[in-house]
C-alpha cells in the first residue's frame, strides 16, 4: 500500500462519515418536523437516553477512526503488536482455567474425604432412634 493509496483511502472515510454526518442531520431535522409529545416526567429520562446514545456514537466514531489512522501508519507494527496481545490474554486465561480446575478437584477430594461431625443434638436423636428401634424389635 502506496502513500497514494493511504491518502484515497483516508478521503472515502471521510467522504463517508461527512455523508452519514449529513443523513443522521436531514434524519433529525425531519424528526424534529414531527409533533412528538413526551410526558414532563418523562423528558429527563429521554434526554439522558439521548445523551448516553451519542456518547455511544461518538465512541464508536473516535474508536473506528484511530483504528484506521493506526493501519494508515504502520499497520504492520500494529497488527503484530495486537496479535501478541491477544495471545498473551490467551495464554493467561488457560492458565487461571488451569489453576480454578485444580482449585476444584482440590476441594472436591476434600469434601469427599471430610469427616461428618456427630454433634450433641445428632447424637442424641440417633440414640433416639436406637432405643426406638429396640424397643419395637424387643423379644417378648
């Protein structure tokens, strides 16, 4: 890719976000033509929806262009940079899945082995039980 072809392609972007700026315009200037009616308690809930939906756009507007400015320049460096990143992530995340597996049959073997404890009030009611059983199978 030729600084010719950088250029061409950093003016259809902005020829297309110029254009979408212009449709979003005409879209909200015959939004505006209508006779929308909101309830008074409704309107800061509606403005605050409105104000969260263009810091989203712009967001996503901002995000998309230094993307391409970072492809533009050197996008080479970017790319291996990002693919070593994502490998790192990658190579974390198993390990901790790894660890929390472990970690799991760890606590599974010691669930299994652990003691059940015979409290006063659990040995009580199976002495209960005893003295009941016996007394009902007692030799007459």
């Amino acid at each position: 890719m030729n600084i010719i072809d950088v250029y061409v392609n950093l003016n259809c972007n902005k020829f297309k976000l110029f254009s979408y700026y212009l449709h979003v315009k005409r879209k909200k200037f015959r939004f505006t033509k209508k006779k929308n009616f909101i309830f008074l308690a409704e309107v800061e809930k509606y403005l605050e929806v409105q104000r969260l939906q263009s810091a989203t756009k712009i967001q996503a507007f901002f995000r998309g262009y230094s993307q391409r400015r970072a492809l533009a320049n050197g996008g080479r460096d970017f790319l291996i940079a990002d693919r070593a990143a994502r490998r790192i992530q990658q190579t974390f995340r198993r390990y901790r899945q790894r660890k929390q597996a472990a970690l799991d049959r760890r606590q599974q073997r010691l669930e299994y082995l652990k003691p059940t404890i015979l409290t006063e009030a659990k040995r009580e009611e199976l002495l209960e039980q005893i003295d009941k059983w016996r007394s009902e199978r007692a030799v007459k």
